[in-house]
C-alpha cells in the first residue's frame, strides 16, 4: 500500500504536458453544467447526476452523437472563452504546465458565432488560462470526417483568414469508417502552408491503412490514436524509424469501445516496438478521468515504473509544438523534480 500511495503522490505532483484534448470533450462536468444551465432548451442535462449518466457511451458511435448534443450548448464567443478558462482552471490542479487543445472550429461557426469573434474568444481565454492559472495552451483545429469536404474548406478557409495566436496544429477527428483521408489532403497541404503542424486522428477505429494515409498523404507528424499499429509489425517499424509521435488516450479507447478493457490495449505492445508514445485524456469530461488517471493506469496495469513514466513526461513535452524555451522550462521543472522527489 505504502509503494502505491508513493506512486500516486508521485503522479500528483509530476509536471506535465498533454498534447491530446478536445476543447468539449474535455469540458468538466461542472463547465458543461454552466453551460447546460445558461441555454436550458438544448436538452443537455441540467442535473449532475443525470449529465454523468448521459455520458455513459454504449459505442463510438454513440459517443459521436453525445459529443455532437454536448456542442450544441456552444452558441456564443462567451460560451467558447468559458470553454477555455474552465479547461485551465481544470488543468492546473494536475500539474499539466501546457496542453495542445483541439478546436473544431466549424461546430462554431455553423452555430452562428462570428469568424472572427470565435479567434478573439480562442486568443482571450488563453490569455486568461495562463494570467490566472500558469498553464500554456496551444490550438490545433480538426476537420470533423461527418461534415464532409464542405466542413473542411471551412475549417481551412477559417484558419487562413483568422488564425489566431497561439495556432500549432491541424487535424482531423470524427468518425474514421467510411472517411477516407486521401480526400483532405488539399486541405492539409494549405494548412501546412500556414506553418501548422499535421495531427490527424487515425487508427482509432478503423485499420492501420489509415494512419498510412495520414502519413503518406496528409503529411502527419503525430498521430492522433494510432493504436491500430499494433495489427501491423511493419508500419510499427515504419514509424518507430521515422519518429512519428502516438498520442494515446487508454481510458478514452476502453469508454468508446475501441478496446474491451485498459487490460487489453495495445499500449505496450507498441511501446515495446520502439514507437514513440504519449499519455492523454482526450476527452475527460466526458470519460469521468485526468491525466493523473491515465498516468496511475500506465503503472498499475501496462506495469510502468515511476522512471518510465517521467520518461512519458518528458515525451510529451519533446512532441508537443511548444517554443522552445517552454519546452525547456517544463523539461527542467520534470528534471528537478525526479531528483527532489514529490513534496
């Protein structure tokens, strides 16, 4: 008992970076409250205990269409902004000194919000998140796969007209069955052009032909998942040689049904092949987890040693798209503290 508490006092006071969070999706329950609350005829539940139970998800699909209802409750620049500070006020209590959120920016602005006030409310929060709680947050923006090429050139077109600061990143998240990635690679290469970085979803729920297409079409640097690599030695090989960052979300794969338990995910065995991997949360909120969480079950059940897991530390901190400087105040901070110890 005495060697676990250690682990998870050891855990706790860990810094960290997070490169995997959709800006929704992580939303606290207590966030999602305040915005249930506020616009009352959108259905969400206005209680606690029912809003837990409604994100009780029986499929990927069915997490899909919670996390479709959930952005409804998005309406104005205000309800994005408190999106933000609610996700550094939460981010801070678990030591994440930085975090790469993913925005999916058209379900903004098909609900109405102004292209330009959705980059203003992006830029503000962010700004607060840092002044009042120390953390550092950093935007990449995904095409949703359901709303077609059409949600593609907007999001693209958005980006290029109103990039806000703080802009690192270009993805592609949503449903992956029957969305082939070949299609965006147009909209990719534009982003690329814009100096963001590609970080698409892939292998989450399909096979590993789509993190190949990520990676041979849409220019991908990190994947997002990924985990469909372990049914394929080869394309383990491929990106163990080639660096390509795996930002793995366990809880997230187990809630979803992408893996029958955390027992069952293929973390170690692509940990063991050599690929470069990355602990994340996804979606906390909505899967009732943290990053303290997700780090406790890489040591209590893929049997990671507290070396190994300021090893994944740092290895998000390598892999994020974070200035340089940042990178190395979090890297000396994780140093620092594996040499004082927690407390």
């Amino acid at each position: 008992m005495t060697d676990q508490l250690d682990v998870r006092a050891f855990v706790a006071g860990l810094p960290k970076a997070e490169l995997h969070l959709h800006l929704q999706g992580a939303a606290s329950v207590q966030t999602i409250l305040e915005l249930s609350r506020r616009h009352p005829h959108e259905g969400i539940p206005t209680d606690e205990d029912e809003l837990r139970a409604f994100y009780e998800f029986t499929d990927f699909m069915h997490f899909l269409d919670v996390y479709a209802a959930v952005n409804r409750l998005v309406k104005t620049a205000d309800d994005v902004q408190s999106l933000v500070v609610g996700l550094g006020r939460d981010l801070a209590p678990v030591n994440v000194r930085y975090a790469e959120i993913t925005v999916t920016a058209d379900s903004h602005l098909k609900s109405g919000i102004p292209p330009r006030e959705l980059a203003h409310a992006l830029e503000a929060g962010r700004t607060q998140v840092r002044a009042t709680y120390g953390v550092d947050l950093a935007y990449i923006y995904d095409i949703n796969g359901a709303d077609g090429l059409e949600g593609a050139e907007r999001t693209i077109a958005w980006a290029e007209g109103q990039l806000p600061e703080g802009s690192v990143g270009f993805g592609m998240g949503g449903p992956e069955l029957d969305v082939t990635r070949p299609q965006y690679a147009p909209h990719f290469r534009r982003a690329i052009d814009l100096g963001l970085h590609s970080v698409p979803h892939a292998g989450e729920t399909t096979g590993p032909q789509t993190i190949r297409d990520s990676l041979d079409l849409l220019g991908a640097e990190r994947i997002g998942h990924g985990i469909a690599a372990a049914h394929d030695p080869e394309l383990m090989a491929e990106l163990a040689d080639r660096g390509i960052v795996l930002e793995i979300c366990p809880t997230s794969n187990v809630r979803t049904r992408a893996v029958a338990s955390h027992e069952e995910h293929p973390f170690n065995a692509i940990r063991d092949a050599g690929v470069r991997v990355t602990l994340n949360t996804d979606d906390p909120g909505m899967f009732d987890t943290d990053i303290n969480r997700e780090y406790l079950v890489a040591h209590d059940v893929f049997g990671l040693s507290t070396p190994d897991l300021a090893e994944l530390s740092r290895e998000s901190v390598r892999a994020s798209f974070a200035e340089d400087s940042l990178k190395v105040r979090v890297l000396t901070e994780i140093d620092a503290y594996v040499s004082d110890g927690p407390g």
